[in-house]
C-alpha cells in the first residue's frame, strides 16, 4: 500500500528510506517513485553516472494517479513509500 512521503525529504533522508524501509539498494539502478498525500507532488530518485538524480513534479491542477495492482501480486514485489 503506497504511504505518503514528506516532500521536504531530499537525497539522504529519501536513499534512506529505501535502503532502510523498501529494503532496496539505490545504486541498482531502479527508479523510486515518492508522492506527498495530496497526491499533487512527485519526486523520482534514480540512481545516474556521476550521482543521484531527484525529478520533481508539482501538478497545478489535479492529481497524480497511481496503478492499480493485484495485491497478492504485488505485496511480494513492490512496496510504495
């Protein structure tokens, strides 16, 4: 179940939310999808050559809309945060 992320979080506290809460390494490679509760803001953090990298995106209008999964699929396979 995806869980609301603080959007002031920046590179460390969100490396550490995936290394300690995802159990997940961001040096793999793989791209973390965080969202505030409002579901208006969105940071991306990917690991890239050199260092990492946050996109973030701020809708003026609307909502973000996040997949809908099997949850007996997706529990064993990926946890939002």
């Amino acid at each position: 179940m995806p869980a609301p992320v603080d959007m002031r979080k920046s590179f460390y506290t969100l490396s550490g939310i995936v290394s300690s809460i995802m159990k997940r390494n961001v040096q793999d490679g793989e791209a973390f999808i965080f969202v505030n509760r409002n579901m208006s803001i969105m940071k991306v953090l990917h690991l890239e050559h050199g260092g990492l990298v946050i996109y973030h995106k701020r809708l003026e209008n609307g909502t973000f809309t996040l997949p809908r999964f099997d949850e007996d699929i997706v529990s064993q396979q990926i946890t939002w945060y």
